[in-house]
C-alpha cells in the first residue's frame, strides 16, 4: 500500500518535495493531481465553449458539460437520478445558504444543529430565527462524539418544518458522526442536511444507503482542482419544499418587467443555479472524480487511517524528560469511528499548554503547512477547551467587532484556552512528512528531541511571544 502511494507521489506530486513542502492541511483543502490539471489544460485547449445560458453550437457544448458533469457526480456518490437532483454552487457554503434561505421555517419548526460544526452551518440559524424557528444544538461528549442524539430530536412538532443539520465527519476533531443519525432524524420528523465536506475526501458516501435531504460538498476538499465548484445534492421531494427568497438569470423561465410577473424554473437543480454557472471549473469536476476513483477511496481510507493512527500513536508516546505528556489531544486518541484530522495542544513539563502559536510558527519555518486556531468550528471548540460560562459570556457581550480577537477573547477569560493545532493527512501524506512534523513537535520537548529514534537535534522549548 505505502509503495503504491508513494508511486502516487512522485508521479502526481512531485512538487511537494521539489519545493520541501510538509502539507498537513488536508481538512483545509485537499492537493490537485498533476494528470487532472494536464487533462484539464488538454481539453480547454482543444475546445471552444461559451455562456450555456444560449442556444449557439458553443453554449450547447457548454450545457452538455455541465449536464455530464451532473450525471457524474450523481454516479460518483451512487444517488438514484430519479430521487437526487444536482445543484451546482459555488463551494459548500454557497450550497448550505440555497437551504438556509429557502427553507420553510416557522414557528413552531426547529433547527436542531449538533456543537460540533462549521460556522457556515451555524450560521442557517440566522434564517431559523428570523422566521421564529427555535433553534437547538446537540452538545458532544468530553471526546467530542455524539451520545443521547435521540433525546435532542424528541419533541419536534410533526407538523412543522424541522431540520437537522450535521458533518458526517467533523472539521475540528477528525470525529465521525454516525450516518444512522439520518435515519433517526427522518424518524423523528427532520428533514436532514449533511455536510460531508470534511468527510467525502476520503470516505465513500453512498446515497442509495443512506438519504439525507441535502448534502453539501466542495469539491476543491476532494481532489483540490477545481476551486469554486460545490454541490448541493438534494431529494427532489424535500427541494420542491423550498421557497426562493429570489429569482435571477438562469433560474426563470419568462419575468416580465411590465407586468412585474416570473414564471421560475421548474423545481430542478438548475431552479437554483443563479447566473452563469462556472461551467469551465465544473468542467473540471469529472476528472477528479475519475482520480479518487481510480486510485479507490477505499484505498485513500485505508491509507490516510494508517497514517492517522500512526501519527497518534506517535503524539500520545511524547513525553517530557520529567515522563509529562507533552500532547493533547481534543477528540478520538483512538481510530474507532474518526478520520485523518487531529487537533491538539502541546502541553510544557508542568502541564500547561505551549501556546499553539509558537507551534505554528516553527512548523512554519520548517515548511509545514497545518492550521491554528479553531478552525470555524467554535461549537468543537467550546467543549474541547472547556469554556468557562460565565466568564465566556461576559467577554463575548463585553468585546465589540472592533476589539474582538482569538487572544483579546483569552485574556478576557483569565488566559483560557481557545486555539488549537490541527494537522490532517490526505492522499499524498507519506511517513516522512509524518517525522518532519514529529521532529518540529519534539523540538518542544524540555531536553531537545534525542528522544525521538531518527529526529534531527532541534533546540528545546524556547519562551513564546
Ligand atoms: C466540515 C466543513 N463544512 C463546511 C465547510 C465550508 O466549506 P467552504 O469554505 O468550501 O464553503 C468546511 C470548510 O472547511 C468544512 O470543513
């Protein structure tokens, strides 16, 4: 398995180690292959296209690739075309705002989010809200899974509109939700949207087994060529509920101006593709999928969760020269139902957190590319850093947009924590990356890195900031 990916890599991503890049930020995108920019430079060459939205030989070309591109991905996630529609958006926000201001809120109606999700899908209930919805949030357990996911979904009214919303794999702990939790939502009155953004890059996700209302995908997660294309996959039944708060070019049939009537699209995809499609990127779209599919993402599983756990074996073993845990992990320290995500803190000899900025900047400067912070996912967040209540009420009704920043927040909770470091390994990882990111980490340790077999002599732990 290491060989063939290995082979992958010096075949498809030589420029990684061309240019002595460490890229752990699979989570935040995912890296193109060199064959799927050379077919796509091929094809644009030897091609002619122009704006779909007319009848002209070169529109018409033009319309057929976006309808191929629409078969394909339907095909890719194995979703009956008489159930699933393919709405083209931008990215997976864009996907996720078509359902926020579409959807039939009410009173008497509810959100029901899991604490553990992307900012773009906190944010439908600001829509939930402003039409009276109440909305409600899934708290995780101390390592950030799901329990008691029934007792939050009781109580809906069956006779208004309720949506659940949650990730099929989660951005900040790597943790995966169980797709069950579709079917107990429908049972319990909900209509579902799963955002497999962070999940579909390396899992299968198969729409005939499991059928959630709507899905929402970027594709620049899955095989990092083309940015700006996203899906919304929805069930035509649960889109033809929706209410478009407007209509634009593309999505009308006939707006008279005169009489200020529109006659829309009917309810398909295309009812909610506003404007000119990006119809060169989605393009593009097919020939990432052919990628993954040809390597097999079984295969991309298998190997980004040896990694993943080879890696967290790796971390949990760090020890100060005093035998301290020199790592925390906010999540999973196991491989039962998590993904290729890992965030943690460094913890010094006595216990207390290295501030995760200080990692940053050494990885930096080792040409590791991970993230800090806490990822957009401030639900994750406030249960894996344990917020102080009061205290983190206090400061978010106390600092103003203008003041507001991750470290003025910390200050104001007494020094609290509320940033991480996460690292995510994808397709191109190797076991060498792995080690160059383990030598920067042991470069904390309080008496260097001769700890770690094989690591270079880094200097130990330097004061931060
Ligand atoms: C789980 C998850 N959902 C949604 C998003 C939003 O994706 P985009 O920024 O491409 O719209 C992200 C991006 O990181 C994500 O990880």
């Amino acid at each position: 398995m290491d060989a063939r990916f290995e082979e992958l890599r010096r075949r498809e991503f030589s420029r990684l180690d061309a240019q002595g890049h460490v890229y752990l930020d699979y989570t935040g995108a995912g890296l193109y292959s060199e064959r799927q920019v050379r077919a796509n430079a091929e094809f644009l060459c030897g091609s002619v296209f122009g704006n779909p939205h007319s009848r002209n030989p070169t529109s018409l070309a033009a319309t057929q690739l976006c309808e191929d591109a629409r078969t394909r991905v339907l095909d890719y996630f194995n979703a009956d075309p008489e159930l699933y529609e393919v709405v083209f958006t931008l990215n997976a926000s864009g996907a996720l705002k078509l359902v926020g201001e579409a959807f039939p809120w009410e009173p008497g109606g509810r959100i029901l989010l899991t604490a553990d999700n992307h900012n773009s899908v906190n944010g439908l209930r600001e829509f939930a809200s402003a039409h009276g919805a109440d909305v409600r949030y899934v708290p995780p357990c101390p390592d950030l899974r799901l329990n008691a996911l029934e007792e939050h979904m009781a109580g809906a009214d069956r006779n208004a509109h309720n949506l659940f919303a949650f990730p099929a794999q989660s951005n900040f702990s790597g943790v995966k939700h169980s797709l069950d939790a579709i079917q107990l939502a429908h049972d319990h009155g909900y209509h579902v949207l799963l955002d497999a953004a962070a999940f579909v890059p390396t899992n299968p996700l198969d729409l005939r087994r499991y059928a959630p209302d709507f899905v929402c995908i970027s594709f620049y997660k899955m095989f990092g060529f083309p940015t700006g294309v996203g899906v919304l996959l929805a069930r035509r039944n649960a889109l033809g509920e929706l209410h478009r708060p407007w209509f634009a070019g593309g999505t009308v049939r006939f707006v008279s101006a005169q009489n200020k009537d529109v006659h829309l699209q009917h309810v398909t995809g295309r009812a909610f593709e506003d404007g000119t499609l990006n119809y060169l990127g989605i393009a593009a779209v097919p020939a990432g999928l052919d990628f993954l599919e040809e390597i097999g993402i079984e295969r991309i599983n298998a190997h980004v969760m040896g990694l993943t756990e080879t890696l967290l074996n790796d971390m949990l073993a760090l020890r100060h020269g005093n035998g301290a845990p020199m790592v925390r992990i906010y999540g999973p320290e196991n491989m039962e139902m998590r993904g290729g995500t890992i965030a943690f803190n460094l913890l010094d000899p006595e216990g207390g957190l290295v501030d995760f900025r200080a990692v940053e900047q050494r990885s930096n400067e080792a040409g590791i590319s991970l993230r800090t912070g806490f990822f957009c996912n401030p639900g994750a967040a406030e249960f894996a850093f344990e917020y102080p209540d009061e205290e983190a009420f206090r400061c978010i009704k106390t600092l103003t947009p203008e003041t507001f920043n991750i470290q003025v927040f910390s200050d104001c909770m007494s020094d609290h924590p509320v940033g991480a470091v996460r690292v995510s390994v994808g397709i191109a990882s190797n076991r060498a990356d792995l080690d160059r990111l383990m030598e920067v980490l042991c470069s904390f340790r309080d008496d260097g890195c001769a700890a770690l077999p094989g690591a270079a002599a880094l200097p130990a732990l330097a004061t931060v900031d």
